[in-house]
C-alpha cells in the first residue's frame, strides 16, 4: 500500500480464468498507482487465500466465504482512501452480484482470454493437472466460470498486450476521478 489516501477509493475487480492476465495487468496499474503517490493496494487471489482462507476449499460454499471475507477487506480499504486492485477469479455470477452490493465505487474489469490460451500460459501447470483429473472443481475445466453481464470495462488480453489493457484500466481509474494523468 502506498501513501495518499483519495476520500472513498475505488475498486477495480479483475474477474477472469486462470492465466487470462488478471495479476500482470493489476501489477502494471499499481506501478502507475505507486508512481503518482495514490494510496492503493493490490489484493491477489493466491496471497490472499493463503492469509484469510487456508481454511477453506474450493466447494461453492467455501469460495462464496473466501469472497466474502475478501469484501470485508476490500470495504475496510476503499473506506480509506485507498484504491484497490483485487485480481480474483471470481467465477461466479452470485458473488459478483455480492461485491456490487457491499462494495462502493466498484468497478468491473473483465479480463476476457479463450481457455485454451490461459492453459498455453499455464505456467503454474493448475491445467495440466486439472484436466488430469488431479484438480477437483477447477474453474473452466471441472467448475463453471460464469461470463460476466455488465463489467464496466472487457479486456480481451489474447488481443492485445498487458501494456495496453493497462493502459484502459488507467482511464477507467482516471474516468472515476482517481488523478491520473
């Protein structure tokens, strides 16, 4: 997290599968963030499971908690100032709904990539082994991933590059009073 805090921050949530770019696209936004001293936080689904969720599995009840306890504190850090960048999976439709409703200044990004280039990318090798049936419920083999309906921005990153799709979240922020310029 960086220094200066804004009044009520906004919330840029990256919704996408595995290896759409969800992580590369938030970290070059948080640089032009951390550039122009404005108080943000980026909150990754794989540090964050480790440190609010080690608990929880992957069933649809404990991914709705993991979203849940994610809300929390994402609402803790938009209430002061700070813009979060929270790239998660967040496969499905009722928990998107949930962020709509508890999170001010939500934004959606969705970062839109065919599967069959996230598993070409898949350089944890999740794929490899979802579909080797060693991977229970993995979104966009064994569990749904439900397309959004109304993301405020679509990213299609098997179009163009990281640099790019970053560049139109940074107009997003900027649209949304976050100064960028």
């Amino acid at each position: 997290m960086s220094a200066m805090p804004l009044g009520n921050g906004t919330i840029v949530w990256f919704v996408g599968l595995s290896g759409s770019g969800k992580s590369t696209i938030s970290r070059i936004v948080e640089r032009q963030l951390r550039e122009r001293n404005i108080a943000h936080a980026v909150l990754d689904g794989d540090e964050l499971r480790q440190a609010l969720s080690p608990d929880l599995g992957f069933t649809y009840q404990d991914r709705m908690q993991h979203i849940r306890r994610t809300i929390y504190m994402t609402r803790l850090l938009s209430r002061n100032g700070v813009v979060v960048l929270a790239p998660l999976i967040t496969p499905y439709r009722e928990m998107r709904e949930e962020c709509r409703r508890e999170l001010p200044s939500y934004e959606e990004v969705y970062v839109k990539c065919p599967l069959d280039r996230c598993i070409e990318r898949d350089v944890k090798g999740l794929y490899r082994k979802a579909i080797a049936g060693q991977i229970p419920r993995f979104t966009g083999i064994s569990d749904r991933f439900d397309e959004p309906d109304h993301p405020s921005l679509v990213i299609e990153t098997d179009k163009e590059t990281p640099e790019e799709s970053a560049s139109r979240v940074v107009r997003l922020l900027r649209d949304r009073g976050v100064p960028l310029t």
